[in-house]
C-alpha cells in the first residue's frame, strides 16, 4: 500500500475516493521511564524513553489507519498527516489521518506517467496491495 504526504500520487490515477481513514492511540511512559527521563532532563539532551514511546505510538498508529484503509478496499492513502495532543499531564494523545483511495499505475507512453508506475504495469515493479 502507497502511503504519501501528497494530495496525489504521481503516475498514479486516482480512480475513487473512498473517504478518511485514522489510527489513534492515548499512551503514557511507565513509571519507571518518567524517573530516568527526569535524571536526564537535568544534564539535558535526548530524552531516549520518550523519544521511543512517540516513535512506537506512530507506528502503532500507522498501522491502525492502514488496517481501516483496507477494511474500505483502499491500496493508497494520500494526504497522510499526524497530530499529538496531550491530555492531563500524564497523557499523549497520537493520531493518523488520511485519505484512502483506490489507485492505478499508469502505463508508458501514457499522459501523467513515471518510470516506477510503468514498472508496475509491466509487472517489474511490484504490485499494489
């Protein structure tokens, strides 16, 4: 599946929308992880298990909005994007968001083609899923 930033998909058509697809999570770091990241704070710099939690919670998210993209029969996803929140002190809210869509390569020689949709359609470049 094609998951991009962009409202299209060069040497793609898009042949139907089929509305906004999402993936959320609420976390919060364990205890433990809130006292280290606290010594750390202090000497200041990356703060590791914080870095890690927001990195997990995107691709946990990530993976949600791919799941309803294809419960609707997408293979794309256009116009991805991802907000945080915070709720109360001790809670970060991470969502997903975007587009699904139903595209096609198109072929050479055709008008809005690439070499990767090309490939595609000739079979050298993978499938779509």
């Amino acid at each position: 599946m094609l998951v991009v930033t962009s409202n299209d998909i060069p040497g793609y058509r898009i042949e139907a929308v089929l509305g906004e697809v999402m993936g959320m999570t609420v976390r919060s770091a364990n205890i433990g992880a809130n006292i280290v990241a606290g010594f750390r704070a202090i000497g200041g710099g990356e703060v590791d298990e914080f870095t890690r939690l927001v990195y997990e919670s995107r691709q946990q998210v990530m993976q949600r909005m791919w799941q309803d993209a294809v419960s609707r029969g997408a293979n794309a996803i256009t116009a991805m994007r991802f907000d945080t929140g915070s709720i109360g002190q001790t809670f970060t809210e991470v969502c997903a968001y975007g587009t699904a869509v139903i595209v096609e390569p198109i072929a050479d020689g055709q008008p809005g083609a690439t070499k990767q949709s090309a490939g595609v359609v000739a079979g050298q470049g993978g499938q779509l899923r």
